[in-house]
C-alpha cells in the first residue's frame, strides 16, 4: 500500500537512482515497465517507494553470487600436479 505522502520524483531523480538517461526512465514508463502518474502538466512523475523497492529487487538479483568457473589450465599445470 502506498502513502498518499509518498514523495514523487522526476524522471531525471529516477535516472539518478538507476544510473540511467532520463529518456531511458520515460520509456519504461510509457512501455509499463514502472508505474508513472502525470501531472496536470503532463509531467511524469514517480513514487519515491516504488522506485526504492524496484531497486531493492534489482539490487537483490545483482548481489547474488555468480558460479565460481574452473580456473583456466596452462601447459605446465600437469606437470606440477604430484602423481
């Protein structure tokens, strides 16, 4: 549920957050990607909590740990191996 307080943000606060083109953030607004109100002005604008929790799960899905991959062999590794 949303706080009708919720702090709404410009595109350009949006783009700061994500380290993206303000362009970029309009375009997932007008593709349905991120949730937008306008202004009487036709501005969008963003809900501050919205925004955090979509970087809160982006954040989660960067900070998983990648599989570890095999150390890459060299010509002599065989030979330094004991038998």
């Amino acid at each position: 549920m949303v706080e009708s307080r919720d702090r709404l943000l410009t595109p350009g606060e949006v783009a700061s957050l994500f380290r993206v083109d303000p362009k970029t953030v309009t375009r997932w607004a007008a593709a349905g990607r991120i949730n937008s109100i306008r202004t009487p002005g036709g501005h969008r604008r963003f809900r501050e909590s919205e925004i955090r929790e979509l970087l809160r799960q982006d954040g989660s899905k960067s900070a998983a740990p990648a599989p570890a991959a095999p150390a890459p062999r060299t010509a002599g590794d065989d030979a330094a191996q004991p038998v």
